[in-house]
C-alpha cells in the first residue's frame, strides 16, 4: 500500500453547519478558512471570555509537531493513530512524521463531516508510506481499531495522539475506559501523547460559553485527572507540563508562555 492515501466509506450523517463545531473553530483558531459563519460567531464568544483560547490552539498544535517530531526521530515510531485530527492545517502529524520516515503510516480518525470533504487534502502521502482517514467518533474505540487493522501493524508500536479530545468526552470515567482500551490493543514500546485543557477560571469560563453554542461539549480536568490517563505508562521528560512546557525547544508557533492546557507523553513498558 504505499503511497497509499485513502478514507473509509463515510458514515450517512448530515453537515449541519448551523451549529458551531469544534473541529471547524479550532481551524478558525489557527487561522483556517474552512469553518462557517455559527464556528466564527462561537470562536469570538469564547475568544471574548478567555482571550488566551487562540494561544492554547497553536500551542497544541506545536505540541503535536514536536511530539510526533521525537516520536519518529528519537523514538524510531513508524505508525500513528492520530484520533480527533480535525480540518487539514499546516504541519499535520503526517507531514511531520513522513517528512523525517517517509515510510512512516498514519490513520486519521475524526467524525466530522467536513473533514471527511476536505480528506483528500490531508490525505497527501509520500510515496513510501501511508496516510488514511476513518470517520469514526473516539466513543466508538472498536471501530477505530478495527478499521486503523486494516492499515497499521499492531503487532508493531503504535503511537496514539488523543491531541485536545479526551475533554469532549465529558464522563471521565468513559474517557479513562476508551484510554485503556486502546492501549490494550497495542504492543509494548507504543506511545500516548495527550493535550487536555485543564481547570484555570479562563478556561472554566470559556468552557462554559463553548457548551452554551457548541459541540461537542468541554470538560477541562484537574492535573491528576488528566495524568490518570497515563496509569501504566513509563512517562517521558519531563512528565505532564503545560503545552508550552513540554521539551520547548525548537517548534512554537510564536508561543512560549503557559497556556491552560497540560500535555504529555508515555510509553508503554
């Protein structure tokens, strides 16, 4: 399959665009164009509450740059399974990663229509590795891994990026559960890289104005919350930090002060 870059059959659900989503104002956040007029109206409300939400976003996004740069560079990675990827931008996971293992294999997992529309797009591999995008929603973990068998090897590492999603998953009990079972399903020397919002009064307000005029609804986490996900998991240095904090040299986006979002990443032993 290489140069391979493909998508799963699109489940049948609408675009409604009426109703601001989050994958489509994070791609306003960062400056993209693929996002309606209910997305900017709900961005701005959530921007007026808590101005630094702009920063998180292309703080997060740096963090999946220098991440997936180390996982591929210094950790040997090959395959992703990037869950909540949202709308192409620049420096996408499999951009990086192929830019430094052009072999390298990366399964897309989103349940936003519209990223499906633009999947060609995203879905630019080299000619030695693989790009794949699979509508499918991180509740739904059995399909996630019984479609992502069909391009991975889990019999090899996997590295799973869950990059500002577990908190749309407002039980945290459920999040930790899907958490587990996709760790399950991959082989020791995997890896977990997380970006979560976490509790401040600029968050917990924005949140709150986000739940009133989006979905899918956010829950920031406590710091021990958030580092429960990584129960087992041998964490990398410097452990769970803010965004910003985590190994900042090099790649940021302009962005070098803390944000209200805690990041991280584990091996599995």
């Amino acid at each position: 399959m290489n140069g391979d870059s493909s998508a799963s059959q699109p489940q049948q659900r609408s675009l409604d665009t009426s109703v601001a989503h989050t994958a489509r104002v994070w791609n306003w956040f960062l400056g993209g164009k693929d996002n309606y007029m209910a997305d900017q109206a709900a961005g701005t409300q959530v921007a007026e509450v808590n101005p630094d939400v702009i920063h998180l976003a292309r703080a997060s996004r740096a963090f999946l740059v220098r991440g997936t740069s180390y996982l591929t560079g210094e950790a040997g990675i090959r395959q992703f399974l990037d869950i909540g990827t949202g709308l192409p931008t620049a420096n996408n996971t499999h951009e990086v990663a192929q830019s430094i293992a052009p072999e390298s294999r990366i399964v897309y997992v989103d349940n936003d229509p519209l990223v499906l529309v633009h999947a060609e797009a995203l879905l630019s591999s080299t000619p030695d590795g693989v790009t794949h995008y699979i509508e499918a929603d991180l509740q739904d973990p059995e399909t996630i891994l019984h479609e992502a068998a069909g391009i991975l090897d889990f019999d090899q590492p996997i590295a799973i990026m869950l990059i500002a999603i577990l908190h749309h998953i407002p039980d945290t009990g459920k999040a930790q559960a899907i958490v587990r079972r996709l760790l399950e399903a991959v082989p020791p020397g995997s890896h977990l890289g997380i970006a979560h919002a976490a509790h401040s009064e600029a968050m917990d307000r924005g949140a709150a104005e986000w739940n009133k005029v989006g979905k899918p609804p956010l829950v920031p986490r406590h710091p021990e919350e958030i580092a429960a996900f990584f129960e087992g998991l041998d964490m990398l240095e410097p452990g769970l930090v803010t965004t910003t904090r985590w190994r900042p040299d090099g790649f940021d986006l302009g962005v070098v002060r803390d944000v209200d979002q805690l990041a991280g990443i584990g091996r599995k032993p």
